[in-house]
C-alpha cells in the first residue's frame, strides 16, 4: 500500500497521523491510518464520520453526531451490508465496487485565513479495469461535509460512465430499534423533501414515513425540474437528523434503503444511501487518459431538531459554497418591468419613477427589450435592441436609473434561441436534439458544442459591456427532460454532464470577468436552485407562483433549502395582488430577499396608503433586517403546513446570530379555525430584556426574554389570510 504522499514512512512505523485545525467555534480534524488497514476519519464540530479500504472495498464505516472517534467499537462492519462502498460508479457495464488498490493520501490547503477548513484527497487504482478515482472531502468546521469524485479513464480505449453517485454506503445502523420506538406507530425514519416538482409548486416540504424498502426521490430527469435537490432524514428514535443537498443542475436521484428486520426485539436496522446525478445511462463517455469531476455531494449529521440541521446547512453554505456578493453585500431590494404589460418607453419611464418611490435600489427591463411585442419569446437570441420600440436605444433608461441612484439592468434567456429569431434561421443545427434525434426542446442550444458556448458566451459579454450592466439576470424557459442526445465514440452519451460542466465554466469565467456585476439566476421560476448554479450567483428566483396562500408554503420551504438572503419573491406580479391583503404579500418579502413590481397604471396617482407601507416595508427591511439576514438564523415554526395551498396557520421566524435582534411573521392561511397562536419564540436569549413592536397596531411594549420563549405571548388572528409582524430588539 502507498504511504502518504510525500513520506517515507515504512511499514514498521506506521502510525495514526492527525491534522487538526481550529477557530472561534469551528474546528476540523483528519486522522489517517495506514494499518491495519487504511482508515481514514473525518471530524467537523460535533460530527464524525469514517471510511476504508477493507479487501479491496472502499467502504462507510460509520456516522457518530456526537463526536466520538469509534476507535474500539461501533464501527459498521462492511461484510455485513450488500452496498457498503463509500461512493458507486459503474463504467463499461460493471459496478466497481470491489478490487480497489489503495494509491496515495493527501491533505491539500484550504482557505486562506481560515484553518478549519480541510481538503483531503483518497488515490483509489482498480485492479481489473483502467480506472482511477480520485476521492475529494472538504470540511469546514460546520456538521457538513462535502465529497466529490475525479474519475480518470487510464486505458486506451472510451470508457463508458453509467453511473457516478458521488456518496453512498451504510448511513446508520441503530440497534434495539424496536426497543426504542416502544409501541408507537412512528416509522423508524421519516425523510423530508420538496413534494412538488412542478412549475409552481416549489418548496412545498413534507416528512414521509420510509418504509423497510428502496425509497428513492428523484428531479430533472424522472420528475420535473422544480423540486430542489436536498433530503432531511430524521431517526424517529434516536434522534439524529442527516441533511444533503446535490450541487448539481442536471437529473439527480437520491435513494434510500432501511433494512429492518421486525423478526426480533434485538435486530438493528441498518439505512443505505446514495446520491448523485442520474439520467439515461451512459453519462458521461471517457476518452482514454481523460478525467471528469461528478457533482459535490453535501451531506451533514446533527443531533437536534430540524431548524438545528437547516441553520448548520445554511451556515455549510454561506462559508465553503457561496461566493462573497459583489459591490460588498447582497440583499439589493429590486424592482423591474417584464412583458406582463406593453413594454413602451413611457411605461418603462414610469416604472423607473416608481421603483424609486419605493426605495429600490437596483432596476432591471425583463424579458422584451429586443423584441417586437408579444415576441419575447419567439425572438430570444437576438440579443440586440429593438429600435422600432426604443429609437433611441435603452440608454435614456439607463441614465434615469442612475440619476435615481439605483443600479440597471438586463435579463436574458441565454441558454435558449426562438423559432422566430436570426440566429436559428442561421444555425439551425445549433438546437439541442432529444433522445429521439428531433431538436424539440424548447429551443435549448446544445452547450455540449465548443462553437455553441463560446456564442453564448460572448452574447453575454457584449450584452453586459454593450449597455453598461450592474446587474445581469438569466432565465431558463425550458427543460431537456431524460437530456440531450449526442453521439461519441460509439455510444450515445446522455447531454446533461457536458452541459453543465460546460454552463458552470461559462459563469465561472463572467462572475471572476465582471467582479461587480450582480448576477440573478432564474428558471422559469424555480426551475435550477441547486447549490452546483446558485454558488455562481448572487441569488435566486426561487418561484413565479406569488399568489397567497400558497406563497408561504413556496417561502417557508425554500429558506430551508437555501439561506433567506439567497431567495427571491415579488410583489406586485405574477397574480399575487389576487389573494391576501397588502400587508400579508409584503411581510412575507421580509424573510427572504425581495422585488417589487407594479403598484398603479401609467396616467395615475400613487394610492397615498400603498406608498407609505411599501415604504415602511422596505425601510424595515433595510434597516432592521438586511443587517443581520447574511448571518441570521431561521425558524420555522410550522415546517410543514397542510397541502399546497394550506390551511392554519404558517409562522417564520428570523433571528441575528447574537440573538439581540430578530423578526417573527405569523400568518393565518386558509379555512382558519384557531384564532389564536401561542407563539414560543427561539432564536432570542432568556436573559435579555426586549422591545417588541405589534406592526398590525404600532404599539410597543418590553418583554423578557424567558417569557417570549419559555412561556410564550398569544398572537390572536381570525380571518383568513391575515397576518401579523413582531419586531424585537435587545434593550439591556
């Protein structure tokens, strides 16, 4: 067996090595092993996790929430499970879960400045097929860990990826489990996800019983587009929450298996998993001597309750996936004009003016300042101005912006070309084609092309320094369902993997070439609000469905799948006007990050009402809450409310870091029948003494903290969709 790359440490003195790191709260640490066989352990806070190289299977040896190194015991033992590999790839028809050669340990730097965080590399050789893998672990001192695959094709001929699932093994084995569980009739594990996978019904979270069978959750390829890659699992005995998400754009699966045998009162019950992307098999054609990079896998372990697991996710997110915001901050409160209505520039001149009242502070024109109208759809692609409707071009638009004092700019369905546009009657063959050879999706381009991404690429370019953007945002009309065809060596590789690696590349390069510009990403609402392209981004449109009381349902579940400063809702849009009062569709803007559109037609006056609470909405947005959002914690009291369209009540709460300062939205959703909620706040101090505001009446009074959230305050609501606003502020 190798040693460690870079020792020459014999086999006589091989010892336990150990790399630690350490600071304020956060703290990593690598033990590897080389004998008896190698073992490597990973710990990160509280969590422990363990894999090795055991007769040539590189297997899970074991998760462990509360950071005990199972040196002596209570390691899982591999022979006992059928699928203990720590990842699961399968080339050339074969599952190569066996025959590995242990090839090298690494421990490459991490982030500057910042020793908790620790990457490690796992060298694996294949006895049998030409096939190295490569195995990637990051940890930054949170519960969560990531892994990734490279995988090498060392033989002289294509190699034929079926299946790459970045993560799997034995998650847990729990014994005694029926002596645990007594006699109720709560399943062993429970897994929470997002139910909807359709246009508007993101976010829609449920917990669903797992039974003592294959359960497997599925996006992008055997679903729909718009369910976000992330699982909670939840031991209904022991207690241990597991959360993951999939940095990845393209059809994913993950799958579970608990095996639970009811024969005895002492039987354990043991949970496999696995995790990656998924899409009609081959995935990816190697050619010899090339390597490829599956998606990163995020998978962490808290002992706690599911807001424990979702704030340790968001701060995962916040310090190892997401970039730093451009211009110094994120959270821009944003308004802009879309095809909705007559895209005129005097409709456009009056939106500005509007946007202003308000407080904006970045203004974009949406789909429709290229086209002729009604054709914004049909014309995409054709990324120049549409003289006939602006003569003078959009920079009038832009200076009024700017004199305004707020940022400009544009939208674009990049990744798309119209059947009606230039560029299609040119290059028709630039068209994505489907499993069937017809190029019918959507009119999707086929980014698997080098002549095609470097078009998009450069669209995008002179778009941003054509018209001097400060914000740039991209849409995705459309989906490639099982993926796009296309033909190498042989085989037909399924398009997803090469048109993602090639899309991440793309803005890679455009966020490190346009340092300051703000990049949103949308999908026909939320069609891609996966890690692997919002870590790219600023932000993200998380929906177009803004219509109460489905819009809390959407809001309370994505700021459990991405951090509330990274999600986006709207105002005055997209039918939201249609249900609930001013107040409700505006608070729920509060916990998330927010856009406003229209509020009242060309040729006439500002309701005086509207204006001063659009303004106090946006002021208390401002000023209270977007100082303390990027860092802030979220609760989510009602995690999992009644159906899509739900009844009760729906209550969110947002809270700083240090506890002094925070916000709770509580909402009476449909077919209300209890009017009063006893609310027990959590992210405040019981030691502190606090100023609370009631925004329904204005009044304030001061209450301690041990009783807002030990004995709790009643909120009393009774018509349906109505809400109400507390503010709290530390005062000693």
């Amino acid at each position: 067996m190798a040693a460690e790359k870079g020792s020459k440490r014999t086999r006589a003195n091989r010892q336990p090595r150990k790399t630690t790191a350490g600071v304020e709260g956060s703290w990593s640490d690598v033990v590897f092993a080389e004998s008896p066989e190698p073992l490597v352990t990973y710990r990160t806070a509280w969590v422990v996790y363990e894999e090795s190289l055991s007769k040539g299977n590189f297997v899970g040896r074991g998760w462990n929430g509360s950071g005990y190194v199972n040196f002596y015991d209570g390691r899982t033992n591999p022979g006992e499970h059928a699928a203990p590999q720590a990842f699961w790839l399968e080339i050339d028809g074969q599952l190569l879960a066996s025959d590995w050669q242990w090839a090298g340990f690494e421990r490459r730097p991490g982030v500057k400045g910042r020793p908790a965080d620790i990457h490690t590399v796992i060298t694996l050789k294949h006895a049998i097929r030409p096939v190295t893998v490569k195995v990637h672990t990051k940890l930054d001192g949170t519960p969560v860990l990531a892994r990734w695959l490279e995988v090498t094709n060392t033989g002289t001929g294509p190699a034929a990826v079926a299946a790459a699932f970045s993560w799997s093994g034995v998650l847990q084995k729990t014994k005694r489990w029926q002596s645990h569980m007594g006699a109720t009739k709560l399943p062993l594990y429970s897994v929470g996800y997002m139910a909807g996978h359709h246009w508007g019904t993101e976010g829609d979270f449920r917990w669903y019983d797992l039974p003592a069978a294959r359960y497997c959750v599925d996006g992008r390829y055997r679903r729909d587009r718009h369910r976000h890659p992330m699982f909670v699992l939840r031991n209904n005995a022991t207690g241990e929450h597991f959360i993951g998400q999939l940095a990845w754009s393209g059809g994913y699966s993950f799958e579970f298996d608990v095996d639970a045998d009811r024969t005895t009162t002492d039987a354990a019950a043991q949970l496999f998993f696995r995790a990656g992307p998924d899409a009609p098999a081959p995935q990816r054609i190697l050619a010899a001597g090339e390597t490829v990079v599956t998606p990163e896998m995020h998978l962490g372990l808290v002992l706690g309750d599911l807001d424990t697991a979702i704030n340790a996710m968001h701060e995962h997110l916040r310090r190892s996936v997401f970039r730093p915001q451009p211009r110094g901050h994120g959270g821009w409160i944003e308004s802009g004009i879309g095809p909705e209505i007559a895209m005129t520039a005097e409709q456009i001149t009056h939106a500005i003016d509007s946007a202003a009242d308000v407080g904006a502070e970045v203004f974009f024109i949406d789909a429709g300042w290229y086209a002729p109208a009604h054709k914004w759809c049909s014309t995409v692609g054709d990324w120049d101005v549409d003289r006939q409707r602006f003569p003078q071009g959009l920079k009038p638009f832009r200076d009024r912006v700017h004199k305004h004092g707020m940022l400009w700019g544009l939208w674009m369905d990049a990744e798309r070309i119209g059947n009606e546009s230039r560029v299609i009657r040119e290059h028709p063959d630039w068209l994505a084609p489907a499993y069937d050879g017809e190029r019918r999706l959507g009119g999707l381009i086929d980014l698997t092309k080098h002549e095609v991404a470097a078009w998009m690429e450069a669209q995008i370019v002179r778009v941003i320094e054509t018209h001097e953007l400060e914000f740039f945002r991209l849409d995705h009309n459309t989906h490639p369902g099982p993926g796009i065809r296309s033909e190498r060596d042989g085989f037909v590789e399924n398009g997803y993997w090469r048109y993602y690696e090639t899309l991440y590349g793309i803005y890679d390069r455009l966020r490190v070439r346009f340092p300051k510009v703000i990049f949103e990403n949308c999908a026909g609402g939320g069609g891609r609000t996966d890690i692997g392209l919002v870590r790219r981004f600023s932000h993200t449109w998380v929906t177009d469905w803004q219509i109460a009381p489905r819009s809390f349902t959407i809001t309370n579940g994505m700021t459990m799948a991405l951090p509330p400063e990274y999600v986006d809702r709207l105002i005055g849009g997209q039918s939201g006007h249609t249900a609930a009062d001013f107040d409700f569709q505006a608070r729920l803007l509060l916990f998330v990050r927010p856009t406003f559109g229209f509020f009242y037609p060309v040729g006439s006056t500002w309701n005086p009402s509207m204006l001063a609470r659009a303004r106090r909405w946006v002021g208390v947005y401002r000023d209270f809450v977007r100082p303390f959002m990027s860092t802030g914690r979220i609760y989510h009291h009602t995690p999992e409310v009644s159906g899509l369209d739900p009844q009760g009540w729906g209550v969110l709460e947002l809270a700083s870091a240090d506890r002094t300062r925070g916000i709770c939205g509580l909402f009476q959703l449909s077919a209300p029948t209890q009017p009063e909620y006893l609310l027990r706040l959590r992210g405040l101090d019981v030691s502190k003494r606090y100023r609370v505001t009631w925004d329904n009446s204005g009044q304030v009074c001061e209450v301690d903290g041990f009783t807002l959230m030990k004995q709790g305050i009643p909120v009393r609501l009774e018509g349906a969709l109505t809400s109400e606003l507390l503010l709290f502020e530390a005062v000693r």
